[in-house]
C-alpha cells in the first residue's frame, strides 16, 4: 500500500523533527502532483494508526493537491491544465506536452512547544 509506506515516511520525519526542535507536532502540511496523487482518505488512515502512542498521535494532516501543468508547443506557455478542455488557456492549441508531475513533498510541520 504506498500510503502507508508515505505515512510510516512522513511520521519518522516529522517524530525525527519535533524531537529536534524539542516541541510536540500539532500539524503537517503535504503536497502532492494530480497524477501522483494519494488517495487522502486513506492516507490520513494510516497515519492516524501508526501514530497511535506516539508525540503524532492526533495531529491534523492537510493534503494539498498541485494541478498538473502542461506547455503549448505553439505559443511556448505553461498553463494549468484541465482534462475536460486539454488545451493551452493562452492560444486554444491541442497540442502540448505535459510537464513533470509535482512530487510528493512535506510542505510544513507546526510544531508546538511548552
């Protein structure tokens, strides 16, 4: 299952942090690309369980997602795209390349300390 692969990833690293730093976690923030999507239900599920008895346990765990973003092989922009209409917003082409996916990444760790 990769979310609770990213769930046991993102609990070391945030544990590993706020032990650091001395504070208690309170929140997270994550991103991730439209094609490499999580599935958020399910990751906060697995996070929720892992975290059980540990300085994570019941923290708040926000999932942004980055829309996917292509660039128009006729007036050389980047724009959002949107896969109902797959064409540049700029110029109408259909003819695009899709860019590289935004990675999963973890954006913010809020911390709290005594």
């Amino acid at each position: 299952m990769h979310e609770m692969m990213v769930a046991e990833s993102l609990l070391k690293t945030i544990s590993a942090e706020a032990s650091r730093r001395n504070a208690r976690p309170i929140g997270a923030t994550i991103s991730c690309g439209t094609l490499n999507a999580v599935n958020d239900e399910t990751l906060r599920f697995a996070f929720d369980a892992i975290a059980k008895g540990t300085p994570c346990e019941d923290m708040r765990l926000q999932i942004e997602h980055k829309p996917t973003q292509g660039k128009c092989r006729k007036c050389d922009r980047d724009f959002e795209i949107e896969f109902s209409q797959p064409k540049c917003t700029d110029c109408g082409s259909e003819d695009f390349a899709l860019l590289p996916d935004a990675p999963l990444m973890l954006e913010e760790i809020e911390l709290e300390t005594d």
